[in-house]
C-alpha cells in the first residue's frame, strides 16, 4: 500500500514550484530534452478547454501576493476570475496562445498535426480568428491556403499547419440540442437522392417502438425539452449509437419519418464510432 505524504509536505512540494499563468518556458526546457529522436513520437496534438471556478481571492505568504484576479502571464487586471483555460478566457488570448504554443513546440522539436477542443463560443471564435489570420499569411497567388487549416509562422521564416478539429463527443451534443429546438433538413441520397427532415418527436417515438432494450432511458439521459442542465456526453453518445443504430431504420415497423431520422442519427453517430474506433487503436 501506497502512503501519501502529509498536506502539509504536499503543500511545502508545491511551494517549491513555480505555477504561474501564461507560457512557462520551464516546461518547454523540459520538453526539448525529454523528446524522442523517432520521427513518429513527436506527432502530437494540442487539446485546450475551459472550466468555471467558483471566483475567489486568495493570499500566498511565501509570494507575498494575491492571486485570484485575471492574470494571463503578460497582464493582470483587477477583475476576479471566474474561468480558468489552457490559454485563457477570451479569444484574442487564445489566438495568441495558441500561435504562441505551435511555435515554441515546433522549436523544440514536436509536430503538431491537429489541435482539438470542445463546441465553446470562445474557441469556436479563436478557431475562425486563426483560419481568417492564415488566409493573411498567403504568400504569393500560387501559395495554396486549405480552408479548414491553420497556418502558425515560425520562427525561420516557415510555416506551421494545424488541422482544427472539435471533439466529436461534443458535436453529438450540439446536434442533440439542435434538435431540440428546431427539426433538421438534409439531403439523402439511396437510389434517389431526396429532402427528409429529422425531428426530436421521432426519435421519442423510436424510443417508444423499440423498448426491448431499455439499458438506457431517454428520460434519463436527456431529461425534458426544457431541461438541458443534463450534459451527460457519453450517456448521449451510447443513446444514439446504440438504441438508433443503422438497423433500426431499415425495419419494417418503422414509419418513413422515423427512418428518416435515423438515417440522420446513423451519420451523426458516425463522428462517435469513428472516434472511439481511433482512441482504441491508439491504446493499443
């Protein structure tokens, strides 16, 4: 059995280590000493997110100062802070951030392929603040800018390509909440191509028609129409693959508005089954 140290050693530990906000160039130090030489090993990605804390102020003896404020490392404001992100809370920040991290991880040795973060407004806006900035950095008229990919300056006078993507568990959600509200109109093309329309009462019928299965509830996962408070990702996720899998729009006892909104949550889903399928080959 493992015995952890006390609090107070723990506390004593942490004091020694400088957190601060912003870039930490100690950590990029480590990197470059700590990285591989196989090619391979230094294919990575950058995952950033946010989370809410609840605001407070709090005072460090051994520092002599008050943190709790915004504080994105170049800059402190008196305002209290009420979020805490890989980069920080506004997009401007993260822009910067974002170019700032590429560069020193490129530098050090890194290639970064693709980043990944979740449906927020504030990445949602920093991810189309660095795809209209990469239009910017076209070079010549033969100088090709993909549109989905972003574009990092180096320091050699080179470039950087990041992929962005959104974590595909979140994109489900989105779509789950979207349909919520409003139906979805798509084109479907098997033999003809056609216009169908998927809506949220189809898939509460669904659920009625095929209660064989009832390991999960659509009650449980997704509460009321009105009560979003429940964002239970991969609840969402194992609802839709499972219960609204690619066969049940091929029965016979569905009505054609359900199997039309299958078929959409069959594509949907699909983002899901492809995700997981890379993160189980991944582990090995």
């Amino acid at each position: 059995m493992f015995i952890l140290p006390s609090e107070r050693t723990l506390k004593a530990t942490l004091a020694q280590v400088s957190i601060r906000p912003g870039i930490s160039n100690q950590l990029f130090n480590v990197l470059s000493r700590k990285i591989g030489r196989n090619k391979r090993d230094r294919i990575c990605t950058i995952i950033f997110d946010e989370i809410q804390i609840q605001p407070h102020l709090d005072y460090l003896l051994h520092e002599d100062r008050v943190i709790g404020f915004e504080d994105d490392g170049t800059k402190r404001s008196g305002a209290v802070a009420d979020d805490v992100a890989v980069f920080m809370l506004r997009a401007s920040s993260i822009v910067s951030f974002y170019k700032h991290i590429v560069a020193e991880a490129t530098a050090v040795g890194f290639n970064i392929i693709a980043s990944v973060c979740d449906m927020g407004s504030n990445n949602i806006k920093a991810i189309n603040d660095l795809l209209d900035y990469s239009k910017r950095l076209q070079t010549s008229e033969d100088d090709v800018v993909l549109d989905n990919v972003i574009r990092i300056p180096l320091r050699d006078n080179q470039y950087h390509e990041v992929i962005p993507l959104f974590d595909p568990s979140y994109l489900l959600k989105a779509f789950r909440n979207g349909l919520l509200e409003r139906d979805c109109q798509f084109t479907w093309s098997r033999g003809q191509q056609q216009r169908i329309v998927a809506k949220w009462a189809y898939i509460e019928r669904m659920d009625q028609i095929f209660d064989s299965v009832k390991q999960l509830s659509l009650q449980d996962v997704h509460g009321d129409s009105d009560d979003l408070a429940r964002y239970a990702v991969g609840y969402i996720g194992g609802f839709l693959v499972h219960k609204l899998s690619l066969e049940k729009y091929e029965c016979d006892i569905c009505q054609r508005n359900l199997q039309h909104t299958a078929i959409q949550i069959t594509i949907t889903t699909g983002w899901w089954k492809c995700w997981n399928m890379i993160v189980k080959s991944t582990k090995g």
